[in-house]
C-alpha cells in the first residue's frame, strides 16, 4: 500500500525534469482554462501544460542537472540522497518552486511532516496556484488527522484544478466523516 501511494503521490508531484518558470504569462491563461474545461481529456492536457511550464528550465545547467539527478534518485527510491540534491538544487535556484515541491514530497515519505509542511509553503509562496502541493498538504493534514487543515488544503487545491477526482474523494470523505461527528 506504501508502494502504491508512493507512486501516485511521486505522479501528482512530478511531472517532467527540468526547472519551474512558475511566473510564466501563459499559465494565467492555462488556469482560467483550467477551472472551467468540462473535458477529462482537456483538463489532463492543460494539467500537462501547465506541469511543463512549471518546469521549464530557467536556471543555469549545473541546477538543471543536479535537479535531474534528484527525479531520478527519487523515482529510484533514494529518498535520504535525493533530499540533498534537491537541497543543493535550493541553495543554487531559491526562487525554483519545483525543487521546493519535489523535497516537500521526499520529507512527506520520510515521515518529516514539519519539514514537508515547510517546502509547500516555500513552494506555496511562490506559486500560490500549485495544485500538487496544496493537494500533498492536505494528504499530510490528514496523516496528522487534522481534518479541518486537509479540508482546506484539498478545497483550495480543487478550486484551482477541479479535475483531482482521488483529492475530491479524499474530501468528500473527510466531510462526511467530519458530519458524521457530534460537535
């Protein structure tokens, strides 16, 4: 079961390598685009734009390279090493909200919750419309059972990208659950 919410986590987190360009103008069009395309298909392929703007490589080739070789360290299970390359990928790029991201997920699967937390508002702060952190903080409310916090990280997430049927799942349970409750 770890294995399996690894890989769907590392696909909501990860989308293609290189560095993010989180001020790109086309993404504002993308988003709105986003919030109101009716289409699966459609959704998906704005998503994949938008994760491909995102990480668009705006940064010198040394961050570039190391920041590859912390998605592959990654998706190779390396978590404790794929940290550091992606902390080294901090130090060089601060302004790359994507190797904020990526290290978010890594201290998620290391049980560094207070960490993880820390990445996604780094990652937050400088792209307030990432849908994948906003979704990975409210998985962490929910691993601490904070169920109001991961209501709210997962509605923000969906009102910025509606198309997370498993976040929209992962919500409607948790309002049933909180309902279901005596206040």
């Amino acid at each position: 079961m770890r294995n399996l919410l690894f890989a769907a986590l590392t696909l909501l987190f990860c989308a293609a390598p290189a560095a993010a360009d989180q001020k790109d103008p086309r993404l504002d069009t993308l988003f709105e685009e986003l919030k109101t395309v009716t289409s699966v298909t459609d959704a998906r392929y704005i998503e994949r734009e938008i994760w491909g703007i995102w990480l668009e490589l705006d940064a010198d080739v040394e961050a570039e390279m190391r920041f590859n070789e912390g998605l592959l360290l990654m998706n190779a299970g390396q978590l404790e090493h794929a940290i550091r390359i992606f902390s080294t990928v901090i130090e060089v790029a601060p302004d790359f909200a994507e190797a904020w991201n990526k290290r978010a997920t890594l201290l998620y699967f290391t049980g560094d919750f207070a960490g993880s937390v820390r990445d996604i508002e780094r990652t937050l702060a400088l792209e307030p419309r990432h849908f994948g952190a906003l979704s990975g903080l409210g998985l962490i409310y929910q691993q601490l059972e904070s169920a109001d916090g991961a209501i709210k990280a997962f509605t923000a997430a969906l009102e910025i990208n509606p198309h997370m049927p498993h976040i929209k799942d992962r919500l409607d349970e948790l309002k049933e659950e909180k309902a279901g409750k005596p206040l």
